[in-house]
C-alpha cells in the first residue's frame, strides 16, 4: 500500500524525489530543497510526528492522501513538530478517534479536508496560519470550540460545515477581516468580533441560528450583504461608529431582533436590510436619503419610527406589512413614495407632504384603520387603487382622490 502511494503521488508531481520509510512513517523528498513530505505511516495511539526523517526536515505533513489510511481508529492525539508549514490536503481526514491535535505557530496553510470527519472536541489554529481549505474540519460532529489566529485571511467554503456541536468560535486579537461565509449555518450563541477587524464579508454569519447578539466595533469600516441573513434568535445589535453603510438583506429574517444602535455615520441602508425584524422603534440617522425597497416590511411589531428631513425617497414596499405601525410622521423633505409603500400597515392617519407629486401603486393598499389623510398640495396623480380597501376613510376624502386618479 505505501509503495502504491508514493507511485501515485511521484508521477503526479515529478519534483518529488524518491519514497523512503523510516520505521513507521513514509516519506517523499524535494528535488529543490531536500524538504521530506509525510505520506503515511502505521503509527498509532498519541501520535508525534517527527521534526526529521532520513536527515530531512518534515516541512509538510500529508500529501492529497490520508497519511493513517481511511476510516482510522487507532490515532487518539496528533503533535505536529515546529517546522511544518502545511497541512496537506486529506492529510488526517477520517481520523474519527482523534481527539486533540497540537499544532505549531510554523504551520501557514491546512488543505482541503485535512481533518474531516474527526473526533476533534476543539483546535485552536496558529496566529502562522493565512489559509484554511475547503471542508477542512467538515462534519467534526463533536467540535464544540475554535480559536481562529490573527494570521488567518482566508477559510475555504464548509471549512466548519456539519460541526454539529460547534457554539463557540474565539476570533484572536489581531484578525483584519472577517471572510464570505466564514461562519454561516453554524450554532455559535455569541462571539466576539476583535476591535482589530476592519471588514465583514457577504454572508458571514448567515443562518447562524444560535447568535442571540453581536456587536460590530468601532474598526469596522464595512459588512457584506446578508451578513446575518436569518439569525432567527439574533435580538440584539450594535453597530459602531466606522460603519457608513447597512448593506442589503444585512439582517433580513432576523425574526427576533428587537434592539439595534444604527451609528449617526450610517448615510445608506440596502434593500431588505431588516425586513421581517421584531424592532418596536427605529431611528433612521441624518444624511441617509433613502429608506430603501422592503427595507423594514414585514416588521409586524415596528411602532414609531423618525424619519429624518434628510430623506427624500421611501421605496416601495419601505413599510409593508407593519401592521402595529399606526403613525408616522413624512418630512416635509419627501419627495417620492414607493408602491406599496404602507400597504397593510395599522396606520389610522397620515399626512402626504407638499413635496410629494405623485401616489404610486396601492402605497396605502389594504390600511384597514386609516380614518384621515392629509394630502399635500404638490400632488397632482393618484394611481387608481393606492387607497384600496382603506374602508375607514370618508366619503369627502375618497371623493378628493378620485379627482386625481386617472380617467380611464
């Protein structure tokens, strides 16, 4: 079996020199360098891989192969030697007895299903470490802890997918960004983002069902669309003062979310950003212009919110579906409001500002207590069904919308 591995792998990477075996571990050398590659071995039990092999140092560990051969049992503990600087690809994959690998600050790159389907409780990665592969710790059922290095810039797609057990994630000091879908569909309950992060990637904590709270620091200077995409427990938020922009669908589906600090600096808000929240009161800041497509629909329990004279757009379906939403106050900086705009809200009044020259499609659609409107003099058209089904209105208000409606 070794001899056929080191067939495999010599005429897939011809550099390689000759494999070699000193006793319970085989190896293969650079032509280059001189450097030894671990490709397998028959040790067993608490594991320490040796620094040297044939006066070579071993600079990596495992090479497109498993090193203890598939569905091993035998490995309890693995302790990596300084030197090694990456972990192969399949390098310990199945190892499903291993418990605990002690890996050295040397260690720069762990490939693509190193440790997959592993009995790993917790690893902490190396500060060395800047890459981690695809799938590389995917379906260690009994991981419940990750330390992740300030040195890490990149973690491969379901790097920790199928970690069934996985609720704690410590991000160390030093850690510059936050990747795409670093941490998405995993149950982590907190963690703490370091004042050292400056961006977090689209989808970073999506689907993170656990996350009952986050707070985003000061250093952040930017968040990627669907960032905490339905957190369905996520009730509380604050974002710092580096972040200018709410990206779309940022915290769309976040179900439970009740609370959130949007910072003075914030000047725009994506379509979505908190469609579906639970938020009773939002505080929209001065400079945002626009409060966005679906931005808060579907917040059934949103009560007050201020809009700021900043603003001159509300698109459509801004405020669909806000059922316990039963006044608001339109600036008079309000120029456009979007269809469906209000459509099934709980308003009982409401006042359309001088500014506003046109009501689009059903913007107060199915307002089943609005009583009272006050519609200001710069509109001029009225799209035939934007009141529809607002029953409570009188019959003199009705009259005056028809008047503006298209005659067709």
């Amino acid at each position: 079996m070794r001899s056929l591995l080191c067939i495999i792998i010599l005429s897939a990477y011809p550099l390689l020199g000759m494999c070699e075996v000193e006793g319970e571990w085989s190896y293969i050398t650079s032509v280059e360098n001189g450097e030894a590659t671990i490709t397998s071995s028959t040790a067993f039990g608490a594991v320490a891989i040796p620094s040297e092999l044939g006066g070579r140092p071993v600079r990596r560990v495992g090479h497109r192969a498993t090193i203890f051969g598939p569905g091993n049992t035998s490995v309890s503990s693995i302790t990596i030697p300084s030197g090694v600087t990456t972990i192969g690809d399949f390098a310990f994959k199945d190892c499903f007895s291993l418990t605990s690998v002690s890996m050295p600050n040397s260690v720069t790159s762990i490939g693509a299903n190193a440790f997959s389907f592993c009995g790993l409780t917790n690893i902490t990665i190396p500060n060395s470490v800047t890459s981690i592969g695809n799938k590389a710790f995917y379906s260690c059922t009994n991981l419940a802890s990750v330390t992740i290095g300030s040195g890490v810039m990149s973690i491969g797609s379901d790097a920790l997918g199928g970690c069934a057990r996985l609720s704690r994630i410590i991000l160390a000091d030093g850690l510059n960004a936050i990747g795409t879908s670093w941490f998405s569909s995993q149950l982590i309950t907190n963690i703490a983002i370091p004042n050292s992060v400056t961006s977090i990637g689209a989808n970073a904590f999506s689907f993170c069902y656990g996350l009952t709270n986050i707070t985003i620091p000061n250093s952040v200077k930017s968040f990627g669309e669907k960032a905490f995409y339905d957190c369905t427990k996520l009730a509380s938020v604050t974002i710092g003062s580096g972040v200018t922009s709410i990206p779309d669908s940022a915290f769309d589906k976040c179900f439970s979310l009740t609370t959130i600090n949007i910072p003075d600096t914030v000047t725009s808000i994506g379509n979505h950003a908190f469609a579906g929240c639970s938020l009773t009161n939002i505080t929209i800041p001065n400079g945002v212009t626009s409060i966005p497509y679906h931005g808060f629909g579907g917040c059934g329990r949103l009560t007050t919110i201020n809009i700021p004279n900043s603003v001159t757009n509300i698109g459509a379906l801004a405020f669909n579906s806000c059922s316990s939403l039963t006044t608001i106050n339109i600036p008079d900086s309000v120029t456009s409001i979007g269809n469906y705009a209000f459509s099934r809200c709980g308003l009982t009044n409401i006042t359309i500002p001088n500014g506003v020259t046109s009501i689009g499609e059903k913007t107060f659609y199915s307002c089943t207590n609005l009583a009272n409107i006050s519609i200001g003099s710069g509109v001029t058209s009225i799209a035939k069904n934007a009141f529809f089904k607002c029953d409570k209105l009188p019959k003199a208000t009705l009259e005056q919308i028809k008047q503006k409606e298209p005659k067709y």
